[in-house]
C-alpha cells in the first residue's frame, strides 16, 4: 500500500548538500529526496525505513538495511557493478535493482588511462616524495616506461573496456581482450582490438586492466598462481 504524500526517495551514500540540491532540482512533482549523513547499517535502516526508491553507490546495502525498507519498491545503481548489494535479498523481498548500465564508461575509461599513464612513469611516488620535499627522479621504484606501443590486455569488454580499447588507439597499442563470449570478428576490427584467451592474454600484455563485474565467478580471477611472471 502506498503511503500518502510525495513519494520518498533516499540517497543511501553521503553526498554533498550540493549534489544533493542538484538531483532535487531534477525530481518530477510528487517527489521528494533524502541523504544519508553517515555510514553504517544502523542509519541506513532507519533512513530506508519509509522510502520509496533509493539509491546506493559504493554503501554496501545489506540484507538488514533492505528488510527495513518495507515500502521500498526499487533500488538503483549509482553506477553498473551491484557486488555491494545483496541481490538475493532484494530478491527474495521483491525488490526490484536496477544500475545505470553504461553511464560511466566515459569517465572511467578516461581514469583507466590516467592510472596506466600513472602506474607506468611512477606518479605516485614522485608525488609523494615531492609532498616530503623531495626530487628523486634517479631514485625511481622502478624504470619509467611509455604506454605507447605497449601490448594492452582488457579483461572485459562491455561499454568501459570498448572506450578504454579506443582511446589506447591513440597510443599505437596492441589490445587484446578476454570475455565469456568473443565479439564477432567485424566488431573486433572496428574496435581494433584480437580476442585471447586469459593464459595467454596475461602471458603477452604489458598492461592489464579489468573490466568485468565481481561475480562468483570472477572472483578471485586473478591471483598470484595466474600471473604468469
């Protein structure tokens, strides 16, 4: 049964007042928001207690926090992976959860390189060392090396690892991709990247990168005893 006025839709991470006037402003009539203003299951079941919708980002949403919303009809995704949400749960409450497949793939194929670029020309220990005062540029933890020309290996190849394939294009790279089921053989030109299966895929890359949702059977996907090194 519904409960009489707007209909309430929470915000199960701490956000800002801003972002939070921000998607306020983009509610039709009849609805109204709340946010949580810290973490921790005891909060979040009594904000999700009277609410309607609600949406989480990287909150883990337990089975406890899920029970208390005994109005909740939908749950969304701030984003695409739901490993920090009991599924099951909300499954077994009729709960329907919902993710923005997609939306971020832009944005965090763009961080995807930025962190390649990081990790190969040691930028974050060259920042830290700065903070202490500190130019060591002959005292690196390792050699510095150019993404350019490298072999990348993707291990996933939704809507983020595609971006991520293009934009390494500029980069006169070699990608190589490994998913459940291979693309077929036109979308790999287009995309410029060649399927490998995993062994081989981490036996060849330079660099590799995951884009594959944390499922029970991704878990543990890589590991020591894989790295072929």
């Amino acid at each position: 049964m519904n409960r009489p006025g707007p209909a309430r839709v929470v915000v199960l991470d701490p956000i800002a007042e801003s972002t939070a006037d921000r998607l306020r402003a983009l509610l039709p009539a009849g609805f109204e928001l709340a946010c949580a203003t810290a973490r921790g299951d005891a909060h979040l079941m009594q904000l999700i207690a009277d609410a309607d919708f609600a949406i989480a980002g990287q909150v883990p949403v337990s089975a406890d926090v899920l029970r208390a919303g005994t109005r909740l009809r939908l749950l969304h995704k701030w984003g695409v992976g739901v490993d920090n949400i009991d599924v099951a749960a909300a499954r077994s409450l009729g709960i329907m959860v919902a993710r923005t497949s997609g939306s971020n793939a832009q944005p965090v194929a763009e961080f995807t390189l930025g962190l390649m670029l990081a990790a190969l020309r040691n930028l974050a220990f060259g920042h830290a060392e700065l903070q202490k005062g500190c130019w060591r540029g002959s005292a690196l933890p390792a050699e510095p090396l150019l993404l350019s020309g490298k072999t990348v290996g993707l291990v996933g190849l939704g809507a983020i690892g595609q971006r991520v394939a293009r934009l390494l294009r500029g980069f006169d790279c070699q990608v190589l991709y490994y998913k459940r089921t291979p693309l077929p053989a036109g979308e790999q030109t287009s995309l410029g990247v060649a399927y490998r299966p995993l062994a081989e895929l981490l036996a060849q890359a330079d660099v590799v990168s995951l884009h594959c949702p944390l499922t029970d059977d991704t878990r543990g996907l890589i590991d020591r005893p894989r790295w072929p090194r």
